[in-house]
C-alpha cells in the first residue's frame, strides 16, 4: 500500500503568520515507487488550504468566501478548507489507491467531507469511523479512563479509494478545521 501525505509545514498556522509564510501551507510530499512499477505513481495530487470566513453586509446578507492564507493573516478560530485533489495522468486504472493526511496541531477538525473516511486519534497508529474510537484519559494517576473520540481529537484521516481511478480520472478529497 503506497501511502501519500498531505501535511501542513510546522508552524505554519500560528498567530502573526506572515503571507510569505503561508504560501507554504499545504505542500504535498508523496513517498511512492515510480510509474515504471507501481502505476498509483501516475495519481498527482495538489493539496491547498482556504480560509472560510463569513461577513454581514449592511443589508444583513451572509456570504461566505474561500481566501489564500498566503493573502491574509490567519488567526486562531479562522475556518479552514483542505483539498486534495488528486488527477491519475498515466495509461491504466489505478487501483488500491490510499491518501494519508495528518492533522496539523494547529488545526482541530470540525469535518470530514467524505463520510467513508477513516480517521485517527492515536497518530496515525490505528484508523476506523470516529464513533467507533475512544481516547484515553487520565483522570488521576491511579484511575486512568477513557472517552469518545471527538473530532478535535483527530490526528489523522485517511480515504482508501474503493473503485479503480481511470485514466485521466479525477476527484477532490476534503476536510475542514478550526485554527486552534
């Protein structure tokens, strides 16, 4: 199983983070094999990250816009857009095909797009559907307890593609957050 991971720079979503800073935000490092030998090598993703936020105009409509962190300064409790979209260029279809994203510290999760994702809360050691996960705590030395996962708790998300990507086939893999 080739793994791909779309993970945020460190320290890239702190308070005072300047534009040329952020522009750096959502690169995408894939440790794969080559095309020659493993055809996932042809599935390229692009990974970016939007800012959500939700103004009232005078006449008191909402709108809601998508902003390049690299043209704003992000603070904490900014709404966050990941994407990963993902586009398979090579010749045959593309099977068995897995996206690893860890979650940035910075970041709590509030959703996944896809509801067949698979999460983690434990760093990426374990995945499953968040209702099935607990988390553990420590309520004193002696008498350690444990909690439903929370979507703030999430470490990792993972999708594993079902269906084969077909030449030239593409699609968009999404979550949201809130900068902590």
């Amino acid at each position: 199983m080739i793994l791909f991971k779309a993970a945020l720079a460190t320290g890239v979503l702190t308070v005072g983070l300047s534009a040329s800073q952020a522009a750096y935000a959502a690169p995408l490092s894939a440790s794969i094999q080559s095309a020659a030998t493993d055809p996932r090598a042809n599935v390229k993703i692009d990974s970016k990250i939007q800012v959500e936020r939700t103004e009232e105009s005078a006449s008191g409509e909402i709108t809601t816009t998508l902003l390049d962190p690299a043209t704003i300064k992000v603070i904490p409790g900014d709404k966050l857009l990941f994407t990963n979209a993902y586009r398979n260029t090579g010749g045959s279809a593309v099977t068995g095909f897995v996206v690893n994203n860890p979650v940035h510290p910075a970041v709590a999760l509030t959703e996944v797009l896809e509801d067949w994702a698979l999460v983690s809360v434990d760093g990426g050691k374990s995945f499953g559907k968040l209702s099935d996960l607990s988390v553990s705590e420590t309520a004193s030395e002696s008498a350690p307890t444990s909690r439903p996962a929370q979507a703030s708790d999430v470490t990792h998300i993972r999708w594993v593609l079902a269906s084969p990507i077909a030449p030239g086939a593409s699609g968009e893999l999404q979550f949201r957050g809130i900068v902590r």
